[in-house]
C-alpha cells in the first residue's frame, strides 16, 4: 500500500512538472458553484428587479446561478454588513445603491466603513428623481416654485419615502441650492408619500421615475423636473433640474459591488459580464422601461463615483444636520 501510495504521488509530481502548472491551475474557472447577490430591500422594489434582471443574465450566461437573497433593514445596512463579513471568494455580492453613499454619513455606529470594506465591481443604471407637485397647486415649472416658496416660507410641506433616504437628500440639497424652507414630511415608502401627495395632504417631493411615471401620465402629478443633469427618455418633455438650479444633481443609482479583497481577476471578469449585460438589447430595453438609463464603465470609475457621492451626501446631511430614525 505504501509503494502504491508513493507511485501515485510521484506520478502526480510528474504530471505538474511535465505541465508547467500548479496545482491551483487545475481549479475550475470562476463561478463553479452558485453565486449569493444579497440586496438590502424587500422584494418587488426596482433595486430588487435590477438585481434579478442582471442575475438572470449572468446565471444564463456563466453557467451557474446567481440567486438573490433579500436581506432588508437598517436602510440596506443588514445586507451590506452581510457581505462584509463573507469570504472575499466572488460567491457573495451586494447591490450597491445611493443609499450606501448615504448611510457612510448618516449612520455614525456601524460595524463597517462602505468605501473600505465593500470592493467596487460594476455600475448599472442610474435612475432620476423628479420632482413633484399637486396639481391643485397653481406651480408649473421650477422657477414658480421657488418664487412660491419664498413668498410662503415654511408652509410647504415636502414628503419623501423615509429620514435619510435618497429621495429626502434629494430635496434637502434642492433647499439649500435654493434656499427655501420646506417642512420634511418622512412616509415609511415611496407608496404612501405619492398617496399624500395626490391627496394634497402635501405639496412636493422628490421621488424616481419607477415609483412615479404612471401617476404622472394620468395627470395625478404633476413633474417639475427629474434631478438628473439629462433629460430621461422616460420622461423626454421634463426638463434637468441644472436648467434651474445650476449644479444640481441627484440620482438613483445601482451597481455591483463584493467584499474589500475579492481576487482583482474575479472583479474584473464580473464587471465584463456586467457591461455585456448592458450592451444586450433585450435588458436594455427593461431596465429603461424601469425609467432607469444604462451606465457601463470600469470597476475604477465605479469606485471614484461612489467616493464622489459619499463626500456630496456628506455635506447635505450634514448641512440639514438630518440624523437616522
């Protein structure tokens, strides 16, 4: 038994020399087995069906699945602090969104620090705001608004989806461009705050194209402006809010992102797929049809985008002095 066993081991040791390649070479290419996409929401929300739609892609496309696992709570913190402690392997992502930008200032004791600990991998889309009045209230375009407000300071009421959110930043940058007072109104979800709004229980805010669009074409809304620096091809009539408010952007945004020390091969394979994503018609065609625009790029450019939106949300919640629920 023992002459048999040293056989095969010299035999082995043969084989890898002969080969030139180590033994790690033999391991099978990336992804070999499932792949965990944790998103920090429930289901059914457009970050939940962004992730679903990219996994679909990469599952059929790579060979192995990529399963979307929901982890909601603490505003997308119990998700990302998920990934953070996985093994840097590849087998475990996260959706990232503005809302991590967000959180970096928002929540001062967390177990993690976004930008350190969590690798950028690809973006996806960014998805504008609009902004929204009643139609009861006798404002048509940007620059009424801001006359309005001034003349009636503080007897605005702005809603938005919760303390915090993308959509409350949005509209307390919006304040301090303009420098207008409005009383922050927080709903728990975009649902409630449009109801509101369409109620006249309040007279403004900001919220996506997802959430909003169809309210907007029944004339329930009326869409001041999206908060992006284009105009939306969901929306192609709305103008950019920088047509006002020089300087003015705020967007969703998604993307992929994996544990701080993911094998740079890895990143960079996951963010080829992801840009082919991109490119296919077909998913072009929904995530547009979600009000969301298509961005590829490098994993690099990704990174200097997310740190860029940390230092913007820094200042606004800061600025507001606007603290976590």
């Amino acid at each position: 038994m023992k002459f048999a066993r040293r056989c095969f081991l010299q035999l082995l040791a043969g084989a890898t020399a002969a080969s030139g390649a180590s033994p790690l070479a033999w391991a099978q290419p990336y992804p070999a087995r499932p792949v965990r996409w944790i998103v920090g929401y429930p289901p059914g929300g457009a970050t939940d069906i962004t992730a679903r739609l990219i996994g679909q892609w990469l599952s059929e496309r790579l060979g192995q699945p990529f399963v979307i696992e929901n982890r909601a709570g603490a505003s997308g913190n119990i998700g990302t602090e998920a990934v953070v402690r996985a093994a840097p392997d590849g087998y475990t992502l996260l959706l990232v969104n503005a809302g991590n930008t967000i959180n970096e200032t928002l929540y001062e004791k967390r177990s993690f620090v976004f930008l350190r600990d969590i690798a950028a991998v690809a973006s996806i889309v960014r998805v504008p705001l609009v902004m929204l009045v009643n139609p009861a209230l006798v404002i048509k375009t940007v620059p009424e608004f801001i006359t309005y407000a001034k003349a009636n300071p503080g007897k605005l009421n702005m809603a938005s989806a919760g303390n915090g959110t993308p959509h409350h930043v949005a509209g307390e940058l919006f304040k301090l461009m303009t420098n207008v007072e409005m009383m922050h109104v927080p709903y728990r979800g975009s649902a409630p705050a449009l109801m509101d709004l369409i109620g006249a229980q309040v007279q403004v805010a900001f919220d996506t194209t997802t959430a909003s669009i169809e309210y907007i074409r029944a004339g329930k809304l009326r869409a001041l402006a999206v908060t992006t620096m284009e105009r939306s091809d969901a929306l192609p009539d709305v103008p950019p809010m920088r047509d006002f408010v020089p300087g003015y952007e705020a967007s969703g945004w998604y993307g992929v992102g994996a544990p701080k020390s993911t094998p740079a091969a890895i990143i960079e394979k996951l963010n080829n797929e992801v840009n082919a994503a991109l490119r296919d018609p077909i998913v072009k065609a929904r995530l547009n049809d979600l009000g969301a625009t298509v961005v590829a790029g490098s994993a690099a450019e990704f990174a200097s985008f997310m740190a860029d939106e940390t230092e913007k949300w820094a200042r606004v919640i800061r600025a507001a002095r606007i603290k976590a629920d």
